[in-house]
C-alpha cells in the first residue's frame, strides 16, 4: 500500500515524528550551515558540531529543570543497553554486596530485572505479573530492601499500557527511572529519581541516542568488569565521545528540543497529550466493541492499548485502518490487541481521526 501523502502514524516507536523537524532536516540535508555537507559528514570532535550537542544538552536541561548536580550522557545501546550499565555502575553501592530493587509492572521493567541477575542480588520488590501487567501493584504491598544500591522502575510499560501517575516514594534508597517512552511528555520532578534514562525513538527524535540523566555522587563506583563503553564515568569525562557518538540522532533529537520549546515547552505538550489521551479513552469506555483492560488510575498517556471484543474482527479492522492512512496499530505480540501510541508529535487530528474511524467501524461490523 502507497500514500502520496503523510499518515497518521501510531507506531511505538521509532515513532512519528514533527513534520516541521522532518522538513528542516530535508532542508539541511545536503548543505548544513553553508558548510556544503551533511551534519552526519562532519568531525564529530569539530567545532560546528559540538556546538551542536552544548546546544542540545542545554535545551534538554531547560526542558526538564535538570539542576547542575545532574550530568547529562548522550549514549548508544539503547533501553537494553542501560539494563546492564546501570547494575555495573550503581550495584556495587549496596551495603552488602551488590543489590538493587525492582519493580516490575510490565516486559520492559521485567528486563530490566532479568539482565540484572547477571551482576548481582535482583530482589523482586513487586511485580503485576500475576495481573498480566494490567495495573500496578499496591505500594503497601512492595517489599523492599533496606540495603540495595537502588530501586528500579519503568515509569510507562509501552507495550501494556501502563504508566505510573507518579514518581513513587521508596524512601532514602536511590530511585532509578526507564523514561523511555514518556520522557518529556509530561512534568517530571529530576531530584525525585537518582538516575533517568531513555531512548530518544518515542517522544524526541529516531532511534540511536540514549539519555542517560545521573546524579553526579552515584558517578564512580563501577564495578571492575564494566565494559569501557557503559562506564559513566569515562563517559562523562570524554562528553560521551569515548567512541564516536551518534551524530545524526544528537542533531535530530536537538532539533525536537527546538520544537518543544516552541509547543510551549513540557507543560504545554502535557495538556496537549492529557486531551489526546482522554479522547480516546472517553470513546474506548463508552464502546460496545473496543475495552481497555488496564486499571484507570495506571493508563499510559502515551501507549493507549486496546481489544475488540469480538477478536475475530482484528484482522479486518487493522486492514481497513491501514487503508485509511492509521497505520501501526497493531498490539505488541506479546500482548495481543490493538495499540495506538500517541506521543508528543501525534496531532490531536491524528486521534480524532481514529475515533472516527473505530466509531465508523463499530457501527458497521
């Protein structure tokens, strides 16, 4: 199938991004700042282009109020890559041994937790699995650790659908955040967490740069076998250019920092993706054919996930959306359903668009 026009693209991620940040990079593309060539042609250690990541690392400390006690590390490896980093470079804290704390409320934090068993104590402080990772489980029900380096947490579950409302209380033990796919979407408090990381795919720009936000005192203490690459504190010394970065992703993720300024900043696009997402929501509940499984007070703002009652009708109803320019979504394989990401760059158009075509759909099935 072929369109000769842009799509409402509902993908996970690497997800739709600013038409207007699109455009501006097909504009610099062969000849950026009168230099003749491409950004992604340049010394990644010249002078035009690291004015390019100061540029960056600034804007994204506006954005966030990330205060000076905090460095910013523009990395590879993604999410996955950070699962490993972050024992290797926090665990060997912990008071006896290394040990950290997890919360697990969906796949994504379950890696997490998973990958960390290979670098020391992983103690599974809750989990919603028994749930099928529909909610998130009671805070007086978490077990945790007096001595683990730190506690774990996946702010919003991409593919469930599930978000936290906020950043959880776990005490003095430092608090860890996978942001990955809401990371500027809404406020966020940087002192409230120790750590915040993320992929850039989702709300910020393509994939290949992972935003590592860290406490400066948590910087140092990594364990011996940590790889060259996932040491934050060689990264931190070298601005994260111990190899060469990914130069394209740093200025297309700085050109979406432009681009949320101009939203108005984070506040702005908050109430932009709240309406987005109540609108969907308000018609899913109302719905005699669609229904979302996750508890209310935990639906994701970003990742809206749901099912049609009658399953037998999947097929036809991700056909007729694709031909009507929706595209993407279909649910995780690991979760089945339908799921319509709507992150920063999703217009309220785009989700209007939808629930027509589902309220179109429903009276005709």
């Amino acid at each position: 199938m072929t369109f000769d026009h842009r799509i409402f693209n509902f993908a996970a991620g690497p997800a739709t991004l600013p038409e207007e940040v699109l455009r501006q990079a097909a504009d610099e593309m062969l000849n950026w700042r009168g230099l003749g060539t491409s950004v992604m042609e340049i010394s990644h250690r010249s002078k035009e282009f690291m004015e390019v990541y100061e540029e960056t690392l600034r804007d994204l400390r506006t954005l966030m109020h990330i205060p000076d006690a905090y460095e910013i590390l523009l990395l590879q490896g993604g999410g996955l890559g950070q699962n490993a980093a972050i024992p290797m470079n926090l665990m060997p804290l912990a008071k006896n041994g290394p040990k950290a704390d997890f919360l697990v409320t969906g796949i994504w934090s379950e890696k997490s937790y998973k990958e960390a068993q290979k670098y020391g104590t992983a103690n599974l402080a809750a989990s919603s699995a028994a749930e099928k990772f529909n909610t998130i489980p009671a805070r007086s029900t978490w077990q945790l650790s007096s001595d683990a380096a730190y506690v774990h947490y996946c702010a919003n579950e991409t593919i469930g659908g599930v978000e936290f409302p906020d950043v959880p209380d776990v005490g003095s033990i430092p608090l860890v955040a996978d942001i990955s796919s809401n990371m500027l979407s809404k406020e966020m408090d940087v002192n409230k967490c120790a750590v915040w990381f993320g992929g850039a795919q989702k709300n910020i720009g393509p994939s290949g740069v992972t935003i590592v936000i860290i406490r400066k005192d948590l910087i140092g203490h990594s364990m011996s076998i940590t790889p060259t690459i996932w040491d934050w504190a060689i990264q931190a010394n070298t601005q994260s250019m111990i190899n060469t970065p990914p130069t394209f992703a740093i200025y297309m993720a700085g050109l979406g920092f432009k681009w949320l300024l101009k939203q108005g900043g984070v506040k702005a696009i908050e109430k932009r993706n709240q309406e987005k997402a109540d609108l969907l929501y308000q018609f899913i509940d109302q719905s005699s054919l669609y229904e979302n499984r996750v508890t209310k007070e935990y639906r994701s703002r970003m990742n809206v996930t749901f099912f049609l009652k009658d399953e037998n009708l999947n097929a036809e109803f991700l056909a007729q959306s694709n031909a009507a320019g929706l595209v993407a979504l279909r649910g995780h394989k690991a979760a089945g359903g339908m799921r319509a990401s709507i992150y920063n760059a999703m217009p309220i158009e785009g989700v209007k668009a939808l629930v027509e075509f589902m309220r179109d759909f429903e009276r005709r099935a």
